[in-house]
C-alpha cells in the first residue's frame, strides 16, 4: 500500500502530514518558525530555522504514523513565498542591520521598501 508525505512551510509554522493511498491522514506534527519583527515594517526569518521546523515536523510525523520511511511513496511540498538571501557556497547572509547572518529572510509581510 502506498503513503505519502505532504509538507506545508507557512510563516509561522511548518506542518507534515503521513497519508495513505485514499488521502486519510494518518499522523501530522508541526514546528514553529521564528519571526524577528522591528519597526518600520520589518519581518525576517532563517532559512535555517525553517529547514530544522521542516525536517523535525516531517520525522514526527512519520514516526507517530508507524509509516516506514521507505514506504513513502510521494512527496508534496509547498511554502509561502519570501526571499532567502545566501552568499558563496549557500552560506546565509544578513538581510538587515542586525548583521545576523540566521536572518537571512525577508518575508512576504515585510514592508520596508514600501517607498521605492
């Protein structure tokens, strides 16, 4: 019998859910994601921080499923839309002042080019 993965990466959280062949959810978990605001309209994230929420949700959720890994027949995967800034060799890079490079996210709610 087939399962399949679905991942679903939002602002705030990421989300796995296991399904069998009929679209029945077997198991789910989810992760927070970390959201750095600050005024003037500024919203950033770390592709790092979403990359570990995704990876931690998605063994939850196959583990509470009793799925084996290998069964998994599909993946589907979507994310909301945001610009993920990265330097030579897919090194983070600061996208604000805060000169921290795990902030290296501007997301789609950020305004801060508002006047341009």
């Amino acid at each position: 019998m087939s399962h399949f993965l679905g991942i679903d990466v939002g602002t705030g959280s990421a989300r796995a859910g296991v399904f069998d062949h009929t679209g029945t959810l077997l198991a789910s978990a989810k992760r927070d994601i970390e959201v750095w605001r600050e005024a003037g309209d500024i919203v950033e994230q770390s592709s790092n921080d979403i990359w570990r929420a995704v990876c931690a949700a998605t063994r939850e959720a196959v583990a509470q499923s009793g799925v084996a890994p290998e069964a998994i027949a599909g993946i589907g995967f979507d994310a909301t839309c945001s610009l993920v800034v990265l330097g030579e060799g897919g090194v983070p890079l600061p996208v604000s002042k805060s000169a921290n490079p795990e902030r290296n996210i501007i997301v789609w709610m950020d305004h801060r080019a508002v006047e341009q």
